[in-house]
C-alpha cells in the first residue's frame, strides 16, 4: 500500500520542486501538497496522510501552529518541519510538535530516507490505542534531581560545557532529547553527534540554556506514586548496560562508529519502559503487578497484555526523531530470541549488555533475571564469549548504586 505524504508551503515554486524532485517515489507515495496551514488541515480531515512536511514561515497559519494541530488531530501522523531560515524563535514553538527538522533546500535522499526511517518506526507500534497516545509526546521525563542540577549550572554567568555534558549524560530521557537536537538537519552538522557530552560542546551553553530554561524543551518528572518501577534503579541500568556495551565493542574491535551506536542504543534501550509509564500508567501498572507475581519477563508480559513492547516503544519515537536507523533497529531488538546473520552487530551487542548487567549485577529481586537465547549465544561465540564478556565487565566495577 503507498504511504500519504503531504507537503505544505506557501510558496508553490518550492512545491513544484518538490514534486520533480520526489518523482521517483511515485510508485511508493501518493504526494498531496497544500499552499497554507488551512489547506493542510482540511486536506488531512479527507486523506489520512501517514507525515506531513511544512515550512515553518507561513502567512497565517505558520509551520509550528499547523503541527501542533497536526499532533492533536492527527497523533499518528509522522510530523516534519521543513525550513531555511535560523530562527530560534520558531525553531523554539516548534521543537514539541516536531519529529524532525529538514533544511531546505534538502536532496532528495536524505528526505526520503528520513521519511521511510520514521515511517517504518511507527510501523512498530502495533497497537493503535497505544501508538495515538505515544505520537502525542512532546518530551520524554527528566528526573528531578538531574533537571535541577542542569538548571543550576545553566543559571550561572559562565557556566562549563563539559560539566554540563556530564549532567546530561547521567539522564536517559534528557540524553535522548538532546541527541535528536543535536543531530536534526536544523544543525547542518556535517559529522553524527553520538555522545551528549559530544552534543553539549557542539551546540554550546547558550544554545542549550535557551533551549531548557526559555523553551521548556524539557519537563520534569514529577513521580505520581503510581510509578510501575524505581526510576533510579532503571537509570543505573541504563547507564551501567551503555558502560558494557562500550566495553564489548571495544573488546571485539568494532569500528569507532559501531561502538557509538551501540552505547548510544544501550543507553536509551529502555526508554520505552518510561513512555509507556508516563502516558499509559494503568496498563503499566497491570504489567508489572503480573511480573512480580509471577516472576516472569517484562517484555514478555507487555507483549501478552499490551501486544507490544517498550522495546518497540522506544525504537518507534527513537526512530521518528531521525537517531541512526542502528541505534533504533538495536533498541528494537533488545529482547528478541533469535540472532542477526553475519558478524556482530549493533544489535547483538546491545542485546548481550542488556543481559550481561541484568545478570552481573541483581538491582531487582521480584523480576526473573535473564539468560542468554541460546541461539544468540551460539551465533557470537558460545559460552566461553559469554564467560570473557563477564569477567571485563566485573573488571570494571560496576555497581547497582552507580
């Protein structure tokens, strides 16, 4: 079935750009285009449109107000900004509604590989009652204590880019935010930003001050006391299983760039776990009342109760923000039984840090602690791998207060 793009512009010379440049997706898209926030909008009322891509300067109706209907109206709609001017003001109203920012004039490549990235993540959410709720988000939760520490050092007249980098590098959710930034198009960054230390220093205090302080980019967690799990223990986790992952690549001799992606990915692998708990708490609470009962796998009870996985969660919004379609495919696979041909990917590696931590370090005695798949364990290696995996691990320390 081709998928409905619409394209949105005021000026239709860029529209007819568009279209000759898009040409060849013809057998995949039905392209619809709209000269004005109003023309989308009733447009999408008759079409169901699976993204849309605005400019942002409009008359009228600008790129940000369309989107922010957009997200409301039409939550499972995959939402783009397509711009070429530097505008912290706009680029502000419309970081929330946004998934990604596109700079015009773009190539047809790189549109059209973000379109079908993010189109084939939400393609992972099976669950409709779950995906409209889900596309819906604006920011992922921070934890109090890193957000007021963030603020703190952003408040002062010269504050440290690195120390800064240090405190965002401690939060998953803020991690996660700060990465889709850094690496959208509205940066033209001609290099992939892997780190948030990395980010920090690249976008610079200022930037990041505005972003925080001014534009709310992100919000505190305010624990409800309805919280499925110990959000402290799932950042140790997350932290420790990125540590491993790094640890593992650099063991194997995987090229620089495989190794960020697998941190990267085993940092935010769980980042479904805190979506689903923020914005489907009851459903949450019922997963994991039947975990402790039972003592059986989170996934496993989330794929029998919610028919998906925070696994596929998190791939999905990781995805629709444009992080490398590595990073998204091995947080989807994090807890899959069955191993990837060929020599050890990203997705292994994440997969065995997941396990490796779970196992080493016991941070939860309610949940059943995971073996290795035995077919994933055969494909990398066997036991003995295993085996020297673990003991580097134990090597480094690691603790579940960390």
């Amino acid at each position: 079935m081709k998928r409905n793009i619409l394209f949105v512009d005021d000026d239709s010379n860029v529209l007819q750009g568009l279209r000759r440049m898009l040409r060849p997706m013809r057998e995949s898209w039905d392209m619809h285009f709209a000269t004005s926030g109003q023309e989308a909008l009733e447009l999408m009322a008759r079409v169901k449109m699976d993204a849309v891509v605005s400019d942002m300067r409009m008359p009228g109706m600008d790129g940000p107000e369309l989107l922010r209907h957009v997200m409301r109206e039409h939550p499972d709609a995959i939402r783009f900004a397509l711009s070429g001017y530097s505008d912290q003001e706009l680029v502000g109203r419309s970081i929330a509604p946004t998934h990604q920012y596109i700079t015009k004039p773009c190539n047809q490549q790189m549109l059209v590989e973000a379109l079908e990235q993010a189109m084939a993540a939400r393609d992972l959410v099976p669950n409709k009652a779950v995906l409209d709720k889900i596309a819906r988000i604006e920011h992922l939760p921070v934890l109090p204590r890193i957000y007021n520490r963030i603020t703190s050092e952003l408040a002062k007249g010269d504050p440290s880019p690195k120390l800064v980098g240090d405190i965002v590098a401690q939060d998953v959710g803020l991690s996660a935010n700060i990465l889709k930034l850094v690496n959208s198009a509205y940066f033209g960054l001609t290099r992939h930003i892997s780190t948030p230390q990395q980010a920090v220093i690249v976008l610079g205090v200022n930037v990041i001050r505005s972003l925080i302080l001014s534009l709310h980019v992100f919000q505190s967690f305010e624990p409800t006391g309805r919280t499925s799990f110990s959000l402290p223990l799932l950042w140790g986790h997350c932290m420790r299983t990125a540590s491993i992952a790094r640890t593992v690549a650099q063991a194997e001799g995987l090229a620089r760039e495989q190794a960020d992606h697998a941190y990267i990915a085993a940092l935010l692998h769980d980042v479904g776990k805190l979506l689903l708990d923020a914005h489907c708490a009851d459903e949450c609470l019922r997963v994991y009342e039947k975990v402790r009962q039972d003592n059986r796998r989170v996934a496993e009870v989330e794929s029998e109760l919610l028919g998906l996985t925070h696994a596929q969660v998190g791939a999905y919004l990781l995805g629709l923000w444009g992080l490398p379609s590595a990073v998204v495919h091995a947080v989807a696979r994090h807890h899959a039984k069955d191993p990837e041909p060929g020599l050890l990917s990203t997705a292994e590696i994440v997969y065995f840090a997941n396990v490796l931590d779970h196992d080493i370090i016991v941070f939860n005695q309610h949940y059943a602690r995971p073996a290795p798949e035995p077919a994933r364990l055969e494909a990398v290696g066997g036991v003995e791998k295993y085996e020297a995996w673990t003991r580097a691990i134990l090597a480094m320390g690691l603790t579940a207060e960390e």
